[in-house]
C-alpha cells in the first residue's frame, strides 16, 4: 500500500481552530466518481474519426476492434473507457487489461483527462497483475495460501535446476537431459498450450524425446514443490486464475458480475488461457471490447495465438479502423500490399503524404550494408533528423554485430533494446530474495540464493541448510539457532532478526549497511554502480509500507529498470521489441531468404509468422523505410539456400525505389 503524506503539522493546526469555533463536518464519499457531463458527445468523441468513433458508443455486447498499425487504438481503448463512464458505468465495473503496466497507466491518465473522473477503483494492469489480485482473494479455493510469493522467470529456472538434479544419476544422465532453462522453456509453453510434455517434445524439442519419461517426472516434481513451498511462477498466475473460474461457479459468479465491462488491449498477443480467461471473466454481463490486429500477432513461440481473434470474433460486432495517422502515404501503400494473407482483410488509408518511395536497397554483403546504414543515418542527421527518431530492425539479434562495429566507428552513438532488465541483475536478485523470506520463509530459492552469499557456503552446503531449515515449522526462527560454520552467518542472522514486520525499506537499508555492502565492493569490480542500483530500489521502497506490495509490484512489472537514457541514440532492435514503437527513419535489414524470412520457418512451417513479422518491421516507420538485402547472406555462408520465400520479390515493383550499393 502507498504510503501518504505526513500531514500531522496541519491536523494539529486544524485542531486548534476547533477549539477555537464551531467547525461543520464534512464526509467524503470515496466511492464516488466525478463526471464532467458537459464533454458527453461533444469534446473528447469530436477527436475521434468517424470508424473509432462507431465502435466507442456501441453500448454493449461482444465488440472486436480490428485496428491497423498507427491508427489510433489506444485512443479507442481511453475514450471507452471514458465513455463508459458517461453512461454511468462505475470505475470498478470496468477491467482494463494490457501487455504492460505502461500502457494500462497511459489509457487511465487519459481516460482521467476526458472525463475529469477519478479511476482509483478500476482494476488495470497486465493479465499477470489482474490475476494476482483476484487470487489474493479468492485463490484457497485452489491451493494457495494469502502470502504466496511469486517466482521471477530467473528464480523458475533455479527451482528447476534443483529439481533437475534430483534425477541426474550420472554424468551420462546429466548431459541426455535438457539444462534447466530448457526445461523451464518447455514447461511454460506446454501449460501455456494444453499440451503434453511429450507434445511440446515432440514440436520443440524432438532431441530430448529419448528422456520424455524423465522430462515428464521432473515437471511433475516441480509442481508439487512450487505447491509445498507456497508459491506460484507467472504462468501460475495464469493457471490458477483459469482453474479458479472454471471449476468455481460462485467465485465465477462473484467475479464476473463485478465487471460490467472487461476491455482488452492487443488481443492478438493472448494465449489459450488468456483467451479463456477472458470468456469467463465477461460471462455474466456479456461485454466484452477487445482490440486487435492479428497480423501483429508474432509471439507464438511464447504460446499466442492469432486465431484467438477470429475465436473472439465469432457472434461479436466486429468495426476496423482502417485510417493510418502513422506512416506517409507511399509506405502505406506498400504496407496494403504485404498484409500478411492469413490475417482479417483490411485496406489502410494514410492522411500522410510524401513523394518519397519506400527504399529497396541491394548491397554484397552485410559490411556493405552496414557502412550504408551508418553513412545514410550520417545523411539524415546533417539534414535535422535526431537520432533518436532512427531505428534499424532486425529479424535476429546477431543480425546486429556488422552494423554495431561500423556505427562505432563512425561515433555514431545507439542502443540496443535487448538489455537485462533491472529486476534480473544478481545485485537485485539478492536483495528480493531477502525481501522474499521476510513474507514468506518456506521460499527455498530465496533462502538458497542468500546462504551463497555467506562465506565458505557453496551450492551443496547451501541446498543441505536450505532443507534443514524448511523441515521446521517457523525457517527464520530455526535458521537463527542454527550452528552455520561461516565467518558472517552471524550479521544475516541479526539483520533477519531485526527486519521482521519492518517496511521494505527499512529491511533494504538493514540488509545492505550491515552486509551486502562489503559483499558488493569484495565481489564485483563496478560495485558503484549497483550500489547505485540499490540505493534506487531503497528509494522506491519507501513509497510502500507493505514489504508484499513491494515485491508484487517489482515481479509483475515489465517496465522496471526499462528508462531510456537522455542521450539521443540510434536504436537498434529485433522486430520483437520494437513492436509497439515507432520512428521517423527505419532501416529493416538483412531481408534475405533464410536470414529474413528465417531458414528455421521452412523447418518449423511457421512462414505466416514471418510475414507477420515483416508486416511488423516495415509498419514502424513514419517517414523514410529503407529495406535492405545482400547479395552474399548469412544463409549463403552457414550453407543455408531452402528457402524460396523473398519479401523483396514479393513487393510490387512500382511501389520502391531500388538502390544499389557500390
């Protein structure tokens, strides 16, 4: 919970003058929402065009949003919601679920702008955070005690390594089994899909087929350990929600009825558990408004799919905003010619126009093409472009390493977006491990992870305390008479014993002053610089009295440690993570068969991802798009030539302009 201000100056201030006279009371109904019902049809419906605006007022039932890149979904999505709320729909009868905590942020701020109302109630946030609240509450009804801690993809892959080692009988064993990051992998699409480990085996990793009877073991031991030490991985969060509905007729019926209307952003990204989470959420009210592009959908080797939407669509009312506000007219004219064929039909307008063409340019090879990218962006800038609004996107990110080495040496400075994220760098890890145990002490990754930290205690010793500890019934208590043969056992001991029931940041800046510090300058050479991390995470900490909030917050967000620094910089990204983006000048590199579409699409038969993907590359660019393809391709040097499928050859002639590096 969010700490307030402290105001005690003022209630004292307050409290003279009601000594002083008479002072009428004044009750403040916080449930009640303010609507400004003087914008309703006029001020903020006036900035919608006439397709957004249609799907925006139609009053209820299943409605499907079919929006094309850059035409305005977002805006779609805020002025529901805003609408909604016209027509006398509560704050808290609406779920609003995103991809991520930035884009839930961004629609209610704007929602709060149009409406001048106040959202508080309204439950939004990505399915991961959706589903923790509901199971805060209703989640005993499968399993799940109230203080259940939530396992980051990196502490999963740790529980699964202990797991693993359990059936590792020998050095043979060891290497005819998958490493735990593999097995973590399969796991998570198999839950993701409905399938069997032996039909993700079979699928994905038809070289472990040899040991299925063995895979199949470990992840049911993996299961039953998350549930003996009370706590779920993300894909849990998923599971559990959707067992909960499923085989819950009054949790069901309770949480269904609550939201009047759920509203889901980019559709298109869900998988068959969210899809039917989804169903059962809207099942008594029946109001259901998603948005979507299905041929954005590029996620399935997480588990989405892009028949979801037409699944959605079935018995709903179905608009498409079809009018581009992104790129100019000439790249939307070669986008309508590449929407990918297994998509919803759909004929994008621009209301941008320019004379330049979209640029197909033919080098050698992939230093060719590089030198080209740094001189053109070179180009670009000397004519007022920032190279901030210049983007060059790749199908894999070793596609990357020619262009990364010319832009160095020309000084031009860039990023690249595949970067770890803040909350898995091991400085953070160990702190959150801590903060774990301070809730939840039956967590043995967490206890795990801090014995290492001791001296003289390895990973066996560490496993062999761990277990010790968990055969009690209160580990701190346990782990404090405890005889640990390591020369700072005893400084962990009082800092946990001083940290209960404290605030987080109270437990950070214990933790770090009075060990983790002399660990940090002892173990890493840029320990000022995690230093600086830790001091960060104190800070935020102290916004939070709830050491379980805290972490909820930290685990479930995708945006933590994501802030792009001030400094204008080229970026560099796969098509992956840069959906969502846009810029002014976009290079799509290395479109060649076999690098782009990949040699691995012909293997897996999954070539309709691939136009999805290349849909996705070309739509981010507002301005200037240049394509590029060699004619000697990383595909030629690995021994790589089945695949027949060129996406240069494939675009209309007369729609580009051809260059040709020399």
């Amino acid at each position: 919970m969010m700490k307030s201000k402290d105001t005690s100056k003022d209630v004292k201030e307050i409290s003279d003058m009601v000594d002083k006279q008479e002072v009428k009371e004044y009750r403040i109904d916080r449930s009640s929402t303010l609507v400004d019902k003087s914008l309703m049809g006029t001020s903020f419906l006036d900035e919608l065009d006439e397709e957004q605006k249609v799907a925006v007022v139609e009053p209820e039932g299943k409605i499907v949003v079919i929006a094309g890149p850059g035409s305005g979904k977002t805006r779609v999505i805020t002025y529901k919601i805003a609408y909604l709320l016209m027509t006398g729909v509560k704050a808290s009868e609406v779920l609003l679920v995103t991809f991520t905590r930035a884009a839930a942020r961004q629609m209610i701020e704007r929602a709060q702008e149009a409406t001048r109302a106040e959202l508080n109630d309204m439950l939004a946030g990505t399915f991961h955070h959706v589903c923790n609240i509901l199971l805060r509450k209703y989640g005993s009804a499968v399993g799940l005690k109230p203080n259940f801690t939530i396992l980051d993809e990196s502490d999963a892959k740790d529980l699964m390594k202990i797991v693993r080692a359990r059936f590792v009988t020998s050095k043979q064993m060891n290497k005819a089994l998958p490493t735990n990051t593999e097995l973590h992998n399969l796991y998570s699409y198999m839950v993701n899909t409905f399938s069997t480990p032996y039909e993700v085996v079979l699928k994905r990793a038809k070289r472990w087929i040899n040991v299925i009877d063995v895979i199949e073991r470990i992840f049911q031991e993996y299961a039953l350990e998350k549930e003996k030490q009370n706590v779920v991985d993300y894909d849990d969060l998923l599971i559990k929600m959707l067992q909960l509905l499923e085989n819950y007729s009054d949790v069901r019926e309770a949480v269904s009825s609550r939201f009047k209307w759920v509203l889901v952003d980019e559709f298109q990204d869900t998988n068959i558990v969210q899809l039917k989470i989804v169903q059962l959420l809207s099942q008594v009210h029946g109001n259901v408004f998603v948005v979507a592009d299905d041929a954005q959908s590029i996620y399935s080797f997480r588990g989405a799919r892009f028949e979801n939407v037409r699944e959605i669509m079935k018995g709903a009312k179905v608009f498409k905003i079809q009018t581009n506000y992104r790129s100019t007219d000439r790249i939307v004219d070669l986008v309508n010619s590449v929407i990918p064929r297994s998509s919803v039909p759909k004929k994008l307008r621009a209301v941008r126009t320019s004379s330049q063409k979209p640029v197909v340019v033919n080098t050698y090879d992939h230093f060719d093409e590089a030198s080209f990218v740094a001189q053109q962006i070179l180009t670009h800038v000397n004519e007022g472009i920032d190279y901030s609004d210049i983007a060059v996107i790749y199908r894999a990110h070793s596609h990357s390493l020619e262009l990364q080495l010319e832009l160095a040496k020309k000084n031009i400075p860039f990023r690249i977006l595949s970067g770890i994220k803040f909350s898995e760098s091991a400085h953070a890890k160990d702190v959150m491990a801590f903060l774990k145990l301070m809730i939840n002490p039956f967590e043995s990754i967490s206890w795990t992870r801090i014995l290492k930290l001791l001296d003289n205690i390895g990973d066996v010793t560490a496993e062999k305390i761990t277990n010790e500890i968990l055969n009690s019934e209160s580990p701190i208590d346990a782990f404090l008479v405890m005889n640990v043969k390591s020369n700072n056992a005893m400084q962990i001991k009082e800092i946990m014993d001083y940290c209960r029931a404290k605030p987080p940041a109270q437990q950070i800046e214990r933790f770090y002053e009075n060990f983790y510090k002399n660990y940090l300058e002892f173990e890493y050479p840029d320990f000022r610089d995690r230093e600086e991390d830790i001091e960060r995470l104190t800070e935020m900490a102290k916004f939070y009295d709830s050491t379980q909030d805290f972490l909820n917050d930290l685990l479930i967000s995708e945006d933590v440690g994501r802030e792009v620094e001030n400094e204008s910089k080229v970026t560099l990204t796969t098509v992956h993570q840069a959906k969502g983006l846009e810029w002014k000048v976009v290079f799509v590199i290395g479109v060649n068969p076999g690098d782009f579409p990949h040699f691995l699409a012909v293997k897996d038969d999954t070539l309709d991802e691939e136009e999805r993907l290349f849909y996705v590359a070309i739509t981010r660019a507002k301005d200037y798009l240049y394509i590029s393809h060699s004619v000697l391709s990383r595909s030629n040097y690995r021994g790589f030539n089945e695949v027949d499928r060129d996406f240069i050859e494939d675009m209309p002639p007369q729609l580009v302009e051809f260059w040709r590096v020399r």
